[in-house]
C-alpha cells in the first residue's frame, strides 16, 4: 500500500473517527489518558485489524507516527472545555464525523487489497477498517458494538466498498469519491430517519 497516495484519505478519517472516539472516553467519565486511548483505538484499530490480515507487520500506524500524533492531539483539543461542550451540544457533529470517518476508511481499506485481486477481501477489509475500530472502543467503554445495534452502521459501509471495488476499474479516483460519498449520504440519511435492518 503507498502510503503518500492515501494518506490524505486516511487522515481525514483519522481525525473524524478521534473524535468521536474521545467524546466516548469523555461521555464515561475517562481521564485524559483514557481519552487519548479510546481516540486513538477508534482512529487507528481497524487499520491495525486489516494489516494484520495482509501481513503487514509491524502495521502501518506503528511504522508512521503521523497517525497516533494526530489522533492524540484531536482528543487533546476535543478535552479542552470549550470544544467538548460544542461537540455536545450539537450530537449532528458526532453524527457527521462518524459518517464521514467511515466513507474514508472504507475506500482506504479496500483499496489497500486491490493488489490480491480478490475482490471479497477488498470489501470485507474496507468493512473491517472503517468499523473494526468502533468495536475495540464500544468494547472499551462497556458497550454492545454500535455496529449491531446502530442505524444502519455496517451495511453501508458494505455498499460503499462493493461499489468502489467494481467502479476503481473505470476511474480509481471517482470510485473513491463515488463510494465514499455513498456511504457517507446513506449513513446520515439512515441517523436522520432511523433506518434500520430487522431485529429479533
């Protein structure tokens, strides 16, 4: 994977993801380490996942500093008073970087296996990268993982990273954004009006 071709990718989904992983820490009651944990598990753990699963050891977030740094400076900011109460105050905001942290994961992911040729991981690790880091923090905080319970959270993700694997083939670059923008509109419609698949 070129790390110089999807960073800028990435670190848009790294900052929307830290914060909401930090307004986590800070809704149970966490102290600034913990913040900075539950950010950065949030930020960086389903990339962690999905290059373990390629083999890339050490992962990425290990190899490059930038990740770790910028998602600890997010939960930094998100502590200061000020910024926590705003984010608070307006639940859209938590809502929105949350949906955009997983249009750019899920393009991120799944194009970090285009070069296996199978297509089923390329979606299964788009999926993984954008919502494997939702888990290991809804676990952290003693939550059921937001995935099975939140409205309409995986199942874009899913579509997004179908649509970008079959469009790359035309335009990688309008398949980024295609997908991305996708999973980004379908999940804010579905917070909106409370979308949901069926439940026992």
């Amino acid at each position: 994977m070129e790390i110089s071709a999807v960073l800028p990718l990435e670190l848009i989904g790294i900052i929307a993801f830290a914060i909401v992983g930090a307004m986590a820490g800070i809704k149970k009651k966490m102290d600034i380490f913990g913040i900075v944990v539950i950010a950065g598990t949030n930020a960086v753990g389903g990339g962690i996942i999905r290059d373990v699963i390629l083999g890339i050891v050490p992962p990425v977030a290990f190899k490059y500093p930038i990740y770790l740094i910028v998602s600890t400076a997010v939960a930094l900011i998100v502590f200061i008073p000020a910024v926590r109460k705003k984010i608070h105050t307006d639940q859209w905001i938590i809502t929105f970087m949350d949906s955009l942290g997983l249009g750019m994961f899920a393009v991120v992911g799944a194009r970090a296996g285009a070069y296996t040729g199978n297509r089923f991981l390329m979606v299964f690790l788009g999926t993984i990268t954008c919502v494997g880091g939702g888990i290991m923090k809804d676990l952290f905080c003693g939550e059921i993982p937001g995935i099975f319970v939140k409205h309409l959270y995986a199942v874009p993700a899913i579509l997004g990273a179908i649509l970008y694997v079959f469009l790359r083939g035309i335009n990688e670059t309008a398949a980024a954004v295609i997908a991305a923008a996708v999973i980004v509109f379908l999940r804010l419609l579905a917070a909106k009006f409370k979308w949901n698949i069926p439940r026992a």
